[in-house]
C-alpha cells in the first residue's frame, strides 16, 4: 500500500454545499437552495473575520507618502491596519497607533516631520490612515501591515472559498447549521447538533491559526 503522495486537497462551492445538505439529512430542497447556501456561506465567512484575524488575510503593502498630506485611504478590501512603520533610507520605524480621539486632541496637527503615530478610521466603504506629524517629504514609504476581507462566493462548481483549507472543516459544519435553520422540517435537537459540532471545529480551527513567534509583554510606565 502507498499514499498518494500528494497534497492538494481542496473543495469546490458546490462540493461543500453537497457536504453540507449530507450533514443535514433528509430530503434536499431543490430550486433556489444553492444560491441561499452561498449566501449563507459569504455570511458565515463575515462572521469568522469578527471573530478575530485570520493570518491568511493579512499582508502587507506600501504607500508612498505626500508632503503636507495626513490622510491616506486604504483600499476598501482592507478592514484594518494591525502595524505601520514607516521607512526612511532603508530603515523601518514603528509608528505608535493612537484612537481617533486622541488624534483629534493633537493641537497643531499642521506639524510636519517624520510620523511617528497613526490612527485608524473605520469608515463604512474602507479605512483611513491618519499619520502625525504630516510627512515632510513625498519619499518616506509607510509600510502597512494590514487585514483584508474574504474574497465574495458567487459561484458554485467553478470556485473555492477564500480560505486556507484547515477551516474546510468548520465551513462545511457551519453551512450545514445555517441551511437547517432555513430548512422545513429538520429536528431541533439536529440543528443544535451541528451549531455544537460548528462552534467546536471553529474554535479548534482559530487556536491553530495562530503566530508561533513568542510574546513578549513590556509594560510601558507614564510618569505623572
């Protein structure tokens, strides 16, 4: 006997609606259930993003600073900034991040220099970046450690979900528990089953999805 040496497993949309409606049991509902099951899939990917940060969303880009500007809108797949450093001859500085109050408390927000701290607004189409002092040059690069949105599910057979296949697991539970809440004529305590056996495997799931770097925590001490 051998293995198959390879390592590519994957599912498509429709292979996990299939799995799905087979956890579920019973007859399938014919008609619209497919478009219902990828909407229900794009709302159980939302609902994984606020739940936490999954590493494979997260990357990093770079934005060329402007003299004078203090605002930079990030794109509108991006849902938040985790780090920003910005780089000058080669060399990376961390800028601190500060809460849109306390920015907005800052007196002379006309300063220039080189930035030092960031702040974040979360509008309803994308965020924000906000850096102080503004920039004195139009060289300086920021360099943005960022979080992105899932990829939308509009297809069925021609697609796979935007997601590292460890979370296929969780997926095809979850889709299940949401179809049987829409679904006629499946048994409470089923439905109860599979939001138990949904919750468990995304748990596990988030626990792997993890850095492995250590954590170092330094308390910073304010002088009064």
């Amino acid at each position: 006997m051998t293995t198959s040496g390879t390592y590519n497993f994957s599912m498509d949309i429709d292979e996990v609606i299939q799995e799905a409606s087979e956890m579920i049991g019973g007859e399938q509902t014919l008609g619209n259930e497919p478009k219902s099951a990828r909407r229900s899939i794009n709302l159980l990917l939302q609902d994984w993003q606020n739940r936490g940060v999954l590493l494979w969303t997260a990357n990093t880009t770079a934005v060329t600073v402007s003299a004078s500007v203090t605002a930079y809108a990030l794109t509108s797949s991006t849902i938040d900034a985790l780090e920003v450093v910005v780089n000058r001859d080669d060399t990376d500085i961390q800028l601190e991040r500060v809460s849109m109050e306390e920015y907005l408390k800052i007196p002379n927000k006309g300063q220039t220099g080189r930035p030092t701290q960031y702040s974040i607004r979360r509008d309803r189409t994308n965020p924000t970046l906000y850096v102080w002092p503004i920039p004195e040059n139009s060289t300086d690069i920021l360099k943005i450690e960022q979080v992105r949105y899932l990829q939308d599910v509009n297809k069925s057979a021609v697609q796979t979900a935007d997601i590292s296949r460890r979370f296929l697991p969780c997926l095809t539970t979850g889709l299940a528990y949401y179809m049987a809440i829409k679904r006629s004529g499946v048994e409470g305590g089923r439905i109860q089953f599979l939001k138990q056996e949904y919750e468990e495997l995304l748990s596990r799931a988030m626990d792997e999805d993890k850095e492995r770097a250590s954590l170092h925590i330094v308390p910073r001490l304010n002088r009064v």
